[in-house]
C-alpha cells in the first residue's frame, strides 16, 4: 500500500468530512466581505426574511446559518432545496399533509422549522402555486396544509438563488409580489474573486481542516503557490477552491504545497 492510500478515507467518510469542514468555512476579512456580514448581522436581529443572492459555490448556506446564528432563535436551521423537492409531493413536503387513507401524514419543513430558521436554496426552482402559496404563509404567519387546514407557525425564511429574481420575475419565472416582499432586505454575495482578501484565509483553513482529516504533513502554501491561488480567477468561488486545496494535499510530497501541487 502506498503512502498515499494509506492516508484516504472511505468515500462516505470523505463526505461527512468535507461536509463539517464545508460547515465551518466562512471568512470576512476582504472589505466587501465585512461589510456584506455587517449588513447579515444587523438583518439577523431582525424578523424580516432574508434573500440572498450569488454564484453557485459563493456560500450562500454558510451565511444563511450565520444568520440563524445571529438571531439566537431556539427552533432548527432547516435547510430546503427547491429543485429537489419532487413536483407531485412538494406541497405536502414543504407544507404538511394530515394523517389520511393511504397517507402516514408529516409535519412538513416548515413545521420542523417552527421556531427557527427555514432555508429555501434555489427559490425560483419552486413551483410559481407554491410561491403564492409561500407568500400567504409567510404574511399570515400560518401555514395552510396541503389539506387545507391552516396552522400558526413561527417561521424565519431565508432564501436564497443563484439567478437574478428580477429577470426570472420578468421572464415569468418567480411571482413578482414575492419577490418584492423579499428583496427589502436582500444581501448579494460577490464572486470570491471580487473579495481577494479572502482567498489565502480560506485556502489555509481548508488546508489545515484537510492535512488533519487525511494525516497529510502539509501544513502552508510555498510563495508560489499562494501567488497562484490569488492570481486565479476562481469561477467555481469557494467550492472551487476547497476541491482544488483538498486535491493539492493528497499529492503534495512534504510539509509545503507547490504550485504544482494546486493543479489550476
């Protein structure tokens, strides 16, 4: 067995890992990004719902947590994907159905969200019934079954998209009264590259995180290499860069990551 194999984890052990240090990667030290956390922080605080808008791989969840952080509610961050919710079931699933023939019932995300943080990744994905549907639950504070029995519900909406509302609404995409009850207290994350100071911080966490999971020696990037990781352009932000750290410490050979360890 080489070396190398000896330091790799089963596939399912890789993703629980990548996941927890996926988790805990969030860094505002570029100015643009402490002025994008000043403005969560403050929005926090609030009962407003929050929409946030970026690229993929820009970290929209990592900041809809830090929000639900901030707030200190008592209920559970409970994250939705839309374009996973399967069209003949997303009314029961997001909403809850009654016990009925043939039905187990369930509470529905937005129940198990009472009290908390419910989190709706790719909000134009939503079915344009359901987000008028979405709306009246929101501005009414209750959620109407897919029976059609209404239920009081405490629920903090954070949404986000990767596509411009505005045209989807144009385009007759995303219902226009929705958007315009979130977009009062919308927060746009910037493409990594637009937030330089931010690179190197998040390359060095995703390296530590990664040389510890996989028992790598690696412990910093050579000069070389931290020019290369700044000078890149990063069109897959964040996601991106944690793939491109993590291949980089399985083949880097000693205590130090090589330009051509980064692959880019």
């Amino acid at each position: 067995m080489s070396p190398l194999t000896g330091t790799l984890l089963t596939f399912a052990e890789q993703e629980r890992s990548a996941l927890s240090i996926r988790a805990k990667a969030l860094v505002f030290i570029d100015p643009l990004s402490r002025e994008l956390e000043a403005r969560a922080r403050r929005l926090a605080t609030s009962a407003l719902p929050v929409l946030i808008q970026g690229q993929g791989g820009t970290g929209k969840e990592l900041l809809a947590r830090h929000i639900h952080r901030e707030s200190q509610r008592s209920g559970l961050f409970v994250p939705v994907s839309c374009a996973a919710l399967s069209p003949r079931w997303a009314d029961g699933e997001l909403f809850g159905q009654a016990r009925g023939a043939g039905s187990a019932g369930r509470t529905g995300w937005f129940g198990s969200a009472n009290g908390g943080t419910l989190y709706l990744d790719e909000i134009a994905d939503l079915p344009l019934p359901l987000q008028e549907k979405l709306l009246r639950c929101l501005q009414r504070g209750e959620v109407e079954r897919a029976d059609g029995v209404a239920q009081p519900v405490d629920v903090r909406l954070v949404a986000a998209s990767s596509v411009d509302l505005a045209r989807a609404v144009r385009a007759g995409r995303f219902d226009a009264h929705l958007h315009e009850y979130l977009r009062d207290s919308e927060l746009v994350i910037p493409p990594l590259a637009a937030r330089p100071g931010d690179i190197l911080p998040l390359a060095e966490y995703f390296l530590g995180s990664y040389a510890s999971r996989l028992g790598s020696a690696a412990r910093q990037f050579s000069e070389a290499a931290q020019a290369r990781l700044e000078g890149y352009g990063w069109p897959g932000n964040i996601r991106e860069l944690e793939n491109v750290v993590h291949f980089a410490v399985l083949v880097a050979a000693g205590d130090q990551v090589e330009e051509d360890d980064l692959g880019i």
